[in-house]
C-alpha cells in the first residue's frame, strides 16, 4: 500500500513542477522524495512522472493518482483536526444516555450545549432500566450515562448532583396536611406505583421493605413523570425524585423526614475525555433544578437530609 509520505511527496511535485522544489516544501531532500515516488511508480506498476529538462509533468496516470492523493491528504488533515478538536473538547460528537427520570436534570445542559458548541454532535437516549444503561456504556454505544450512583466498581462514576426523594399527593389528602412525612407514615396508603420495566419500582419496593412499610399499589406507570401526575389526580400518593415533579404541579408536594436524597452521577467506562468531563463539569454546575412552587413547598420542611436507602 502506498505511504502517505509518498502521495505527499507526488502532490508537493504536482504542485511545484520540480522534485527540488518539492524537497524544500516537504523539507525532506531530493533523493528522499525520488525515493518516495519510485516506490510510488512500483506499487502503481505505471509511471506517473515524466522527467524533462524543465523539471517534471505528471503522466495520465499521474494526474488520476495526484486527485486521489490531495483527497488523502485532506481527510488526514481533517482526521488530526477532528481528533484536536475532541482533545480540546471544542468539537466531535457526544453520545449521551440517562434514565428516564433524569431527562429534565439532563436537558437543560444539553440546550446549553447546543446554543454555545453546536460544532459538537449531541445524541441522547434514555431508559427506565440501570442495567441496560450501563449496558450502554459497556459495550461503547454511549459516552456517559446519567443515572443514581449505585453502579458496579467497574465504572468510573462522577458524582454530579443529590437528588430529594419526595411525596406527591392530592392537596386534600391527609398527608399533605402537614410539613413533612415520615415514611411509616405510608403504611396501609394507595400507591401510584411503577411498572417493573422501571427501575424506581425494585428499588421503591425495596425501600419499603426495609421500613416495614406496607402499600396497596392501585396503579402502575412505566413514565416516572406521569407517577405525581396521577397522585395529584386524586388516585393516591407516588414516591418519586424531585426531578419528575414538573413546574404547575396541581397536587401537593412533602419531604419525607428524615429527607431521602439518592446521588445522581456520570457514569463512563474509563476515565473521562476532555469533552466528556466539560460536559460532566456542567452538569455538576447546573444540578438538579427544582420548579419555584415545588421548592417553596419543599423549604417549609426544616429536616435533615438523609441517604436515601439502597
């Protein structure tokens, strides 16, 4: 296969008519670049220069191979430029995961993203599963994945926000009645639950489990933002993270006490690139925005935070 130094050295005397000239602007020497193209010339089995007394004219051949060595030259040129750009995390392409419940959390720095790099190509996919997020990122289908914290030792996880775990409610409902909730509190309560393709349900399930608490599930949703929804509706009472409470809620919103706060972090299957750790940079600046409402119904609950249970 041709050397890429030799389709230089073709390119450089197409361009300058002369092997001596071409030596100067390769800064390589005369017999190195005859060198160069007489592997060139065995490798095509033609030949591609003619050498006259004024210097050198390229054969037919010469011409054809010269327009596919400029298109070489060029897309390793770009290659370099590419890889700089991904090094100086000023460009490239960012494959982004999260789970389902983390969209809202993961959004907002992607508008950021699009607005001040739209050189750099962002895809997101989501999932109501762990497993298969980090499925995602073990087989490199993805960069990072935004998920709660607890991932196997064989990732690399970046913290990059706490996240509250709340109670959604009717307003009328007794529970809303007051400040903050205790989770025994829940005992004997309709449940607006999730469905166990959603990875809040094991985890919900086990939660109670280890507090002795017993729910009746009425219903069951794969879309963690429709679980408050439906609470408010009047159907009973969800547990989920701040994140899936949007902004207008009509139901009631409680801290539990002590307050649930699970970790939410980038997950990567090494050490960050450059671009990948700006992006995780930003999203441990912005964090997990809370709706004004939401918060002022949250901040009458003077509680110490508490780690949410495994």
């Amino acid at each position: 296969m041709a050397s890429f130094r030799a389709l230089e050295c073709l390119v450089a005397v197409a361009d300058s008519g002369s092997i001596t000239e071409a030596a100067r602007l390769l800064h390589s020497s005369q017999p190195a670049v005859s060198h160069q193209l007489a592997a060139l010339e065995r490798e095509t089995r033609t030949v591609l220069l003619r050498r006259e007394p004024r210097g050198v004219k390229l054969t037919p051949a010469g011409r054809a191979a010269v327009a596919d060595a400029r298109r070489a030259i060029e897309a390793a040129a770009s290659a370099v430029r590419s890889a700089r750009a991904v090094g100086e995390a000023t460009g490239g392409s960012l494959r982004l995961a999260c789970a389902q419940s983390l969209v809202s959390v993961l959004a907002p720095v992607v508008h950021e993203w699009h607005r001040r790099h739209p050189e750099v190509a962002i895809t997101v996919r989501e999932s109501t599963s762990p497993d298969e997020l980090l499925g995602f990122v073990e087989s490199d289908e993805v960069d990072l994945a935004l998920m709660p914290a607890s991932v196997p030792d064989r990732f690399t996880v970046t913290v990059v926000a706490d996240e509250e775990i709340v109670l959604a409610a009717p307003t009328d409902h007794l529970l809303a009645q007051q400040p903050y909730v205790r989770l025994a509190e829940l005992d004997g309560a309709c449940l607006v639950h999730f469905a166990p393709e959603n990875g809040l349900s094991s985890w919900l399930d086990r939660s109670l489990a280890e507090a002795g608490v017993r729910t009746e599930p009425v219903m069951r949703t794969a879309v963690t933002a429709v679980a408050p929804q439906l609470a408010a509706a009047g159907l009973g009472v969800a547990v989920c993270p701040v994140s899936a409470i949007s902004a207008g809620f009509p139901g009631a919103v409680r801290s539990f006490s002590p307050r649930w706060v699970r970790q939410l972090a980038a997950v990567t299957s090494a050490e960050p690139d450059p671009l990948a750790a700006r992006f995780i940079a930003n999203l441990r600046t912005r964090g997990v925005r809370v709706p004004r409402g939401v918060r002022a119904q949250l901040a009458d609950s003077d509680v110490k935070p508490a780690p949410v249970p495994a």
